[in-house]
C-alpha cells in the first residue's frame, strides 16, 4: 500500500499515491503479480485472489539476529537477556509506532476460509469487472494494532525478562502506523482467534524448542 495510505488500508488504496521508498521494489513485485490476476481473470474468467496480509509471526519463524522481523527479534534478544541475566534490553525507536500482527496459523485458516466460499460469494471479489474499481485483492489481518512500546513490554513479560526496557529515541521509527481494514472479510464471516499473548507464548516454546536459535 501507499507510504501515506489512509488508515486502516482499504483494499481500494491500492496504487493511489506513492510507495514506500525503502521497500518499492517488493512492493512492485507484489502489484505486478495482483495486476496479472487481475488481468487474467478479466480474459481468461480464471479465478485468481491475492490476499494481503499484515505483519505475521508464529511457530518456524526466523530468528536470526540480523535479519529476522521485529516479533522473533524481541523473542530472541529477551531471552538471551533473561540467560545472560542482564539488567535491560534497548529497542530501537521511541516506541510510539503502532503495528498490526497476525499468528500465521490464523493467517492459512484465512486462506483455507475463502478458497472454500461458494461460487456466489467468491466471484464477485475477482475483479472480472474492471469498472467494480477493486482488483481481486482481500486484506488479512485483526484489524487492531498495538505500539512498539506494548509490544515489547508484552514479550518481556512473556519471557520473563525482569530487567529493564529501555528505547533508543536517536533511531528511527519507520512509518508511524499500518493497520489493515478487514471489514470486508470480517463480514465474509471470518475472524482471527488467536490473541496476541497466547501467540507470543506459542511462538517463544517454538523459539525455545528450536535449537539453532537457542
């Protein structure tokens, strides 16, 4: 979505202004492939839907100290603070960014979800009619989000760090907000489950049990 995109992201502000510099180029690659379903449906009434999904996290995630995301990163750097018994962890960032996040169990439920809707309910969101203005895009999401500053107060609680939390405010912060609206596949029926401290739970036994990241 656009770097000044509205919020929440409406699948209609696909490509209405500009996008993130830093992340064009995944970005583009994205679009290209929504733009070819789209087109594809319209010739050849192939059945095609891209879905869009938040920030996701969950069990099999990447952990790797330089280029993991910020969920397995928090993960990562508490519990080795809580081994090393060190007296803080400094994040990056003052904190005040919000975020939207989504257990990548609820994420393939969303798929498995829509792949199965009836015809009638699954057609009209594949943008055979070019002149409906939405291409065959479905957000996926929770349809809430939380600040950087929560979020890492929530994993430091769920590892158990009982030292500080501490935020570099001279880094940067990124874009002050992304969160998805999910109303049109909320009122498809569907809805995410898992709550955020249960799924930060799961995640760091995952983390724990995972003996290339312990």
């Amino acid at each position: 979505y656009p770097k000044l995109s509205p919020q929440p992201m409406k699948e209609e502000h696909l490509l209405t202004s500009e996008l993130e510099p830093t992340n064009r180029p995944y970005a583009l690659a994205k679009i290209a492939g929504i733009e070819m379903c789209w087109s594809y449906n319209r010739q050849y009434k192939t059945q095609y839907l891209a879905v869009m999904p938040t920030n996701l996290y969950g069990p099999g995630d990447n952990y790797h100290p330089e280029n993991s995301h910020v969920i397995p990163a928090l993960i990562r750097r508490f519990h080795e603070a809580k081994q090393a018994k060190a007296s803080s962890v400094t994040v990056w960032g003052s904190g005040t960014p919000k975020r939207e996040f989504l257990y990548s169990e609820d994420m393939a439920d969303a798929c498995v979800y829509l792949m199965n809707l009836p015809d009638e309910k699954f057609v009209p969101l594949l943008g055979q009619d070019r002149n409906d203005g939405l291409p065959p895009l479905m957000n996926i999401g929770v349809g809430h989000d939380l600040s950087i500053r929560e979020l890492a107060e929530t994993v430091k609680d769920v590892v158990g760090f009982e030292g500080t939390l501490e935020f570099d405010a001279s880094k940067p912060d990124g874009t002050p907000r992304k969160l998805m609206d999910v109303g049109r596949l909320n009122n498809m029926g569907w809805k995410a489950t898992k709550d955020m401290r249960s799924g930060l739970a799961t995640a760091y036994q995952d983390f724990i049990a995972d003996s290339a990241g312990i």
